[in-house]
C-alpha cells in the first residue's frame, strides 16, 4: 500500500499518470494471485467442519477484502473522499441488507451477503479508478522495478500493521481473553467490544480531521512547497 501510494504520487508529479492504472493492475493481479494462494489452503484444511460453500465464499471474501485495502489506498491518495465515503456506505448496506433477506442460509448466507456487498464496493472502487486514469494498457508491473520500488516502505507497513494488530492477537489467543469461533478464528468479548465503540467514536474526529487537512493545512503547504521549488 505504502509503496504503491508512492510511485502514483510521484508519476503525478512527473506528469505520467498513464502508468498509475497499469501498475494498479499489476498491484491488483499480485495481489490476488497471493491472496488466493493464502487463502486456499488455510480455507481448505483449517475449517473441516464447515460446508464446501462456506470455505469457496471465505476465499473469495479474503480475495476480495485485500483488493479493497489497495483501491481504498488508492483512492484516498488520490484525494477522492466523498466518493470512497458513498461507495463505502453503498457497499456496506447491500452487505446489511443482503445477510438480512440471506440468512435462512445460515452462516452461508450471512457471509455471502457480505461478500455480495464488498464485491460492490471493489467494483465502484474500480470504476472510479479506471475512468479517472485512462491508459493504453491496463496491467503493467512497472512498479516492481529497482527503479521504482521502495522494499523500506513495504517494511514500515509491515511491522506498523504488525504493531497495531499484536495487542488484538493476544487478547484472542490467551484462553482467559480468547474464545472459540469458528475453526482456528477466535474472538475476545472483553476487547473486541471496548475496541470496536472507540473506533466508531473516533469517526467524527476523523472526518473534521479530514475535512482541515484538505481545506486548510494543504493550499498553504502547496503555497510554501511551490515557494520553495520555485525560489520564492
């Protein structure tokens, strides 16, 4: 992600933008490929329990879900809030709505609902991607190049991530915090709650956060970075 934002800033800034959706493509058709190779086995033999419909919409969820991380990144680098707010607000209530009218499925039908709602969601995501940087071509894997790749980047993404999601681990994992789900996936009741109403309690900050940082802080940083490549 990190890595990717990247190389699309610094083709807009050389004025190359007809390299962003290919190497998006190629992003995307990496991103797949190694998703799908998780997820495969670990869907196969980590949940013997459960129904051939369940681990084929596992699959395709996880698939799914970590295209969306690489659109969304995308996306917001690109600065296009408002349509990632109403895409994620479209996406997410057909997930609602769908496990509503799909539930007499049971558990298939809960994650099929949500998976119809996040296929939306990348779909849109996609749409918005492709009509905002026509090309030529649409895969490319240019990125991955010595020349344009920032491997430092990929770490720091990697080990922040890996930071925020350790508490969450133990939590799940420690049998006096942690309970069963399904398969190997487990939950914590005393952590996962709390964690989950502080997010949702930190939106509105966000979102003014947001709204300043893109009508104040960045016309006077395009002024003083302008300034200062221009010799003001």
């Amino acid at each position: 992600q990190l890595a990717f934002t990247r190389f699309c800033a610094d083709r807009s800034f050389e004025n190359r933008e007809d390299l962003i959706l290919p190497n998006f493509g190629g992003v995307t058709v990496l991103v797949t490929v190694i998703s799908g190779l998780l997820a495969l086995p670990a869907a196969m033999f980590l949940f013997p329990g459960q129904s051939v419909l369940f681990r084929v919409l596992l699959i395709a969820c996880f698939v799914v879900l970590s295209n969306i991380w690489i659109a969304t990144v995308f996306l917001s680098g690109m600065k296009q809030y408002k349509a990632i707010l109403l895409l994620y607000a479209l996406g997410y209530t057909i997930t609602v709505l769908g496990a509503l009218m799909l539930r007499f499925l049971d558990l298939d039908g809960l994650l099929l609902g949500f998976l119809l709602g996040q296929v939306t969601l990348l779909a849109g995501m996609l749409v918005l991607i492709v009509r905002g940087y026509p090309a030529e071509s649409i895969v490319s894997f240019d990125m991955f190049g010595k020349k344009y790749l920032y491997p430092s980047l990929m770490l720091v993404g990697f080990f922040y991530n890996a930071g925020v999601w350790a508490d969450k681990a133990m939590f799940w994992f420690y049998d006096g915090t942690g309970s069963d789900v399904i398969g190997p996936l487990r939950a914590s009741l005393i952590y996962d709650i709390p964690v989950f109403l502080s997010y949702l309690s930190l939106i509105p900050g966000m979102a003014v956060f947001l709204v300043r940082m893109e009508t104040d802080f960045v016309e006077y940083y395009s002024n003083f970075y302008d300034a200062v490549r221009e010799g003001g």
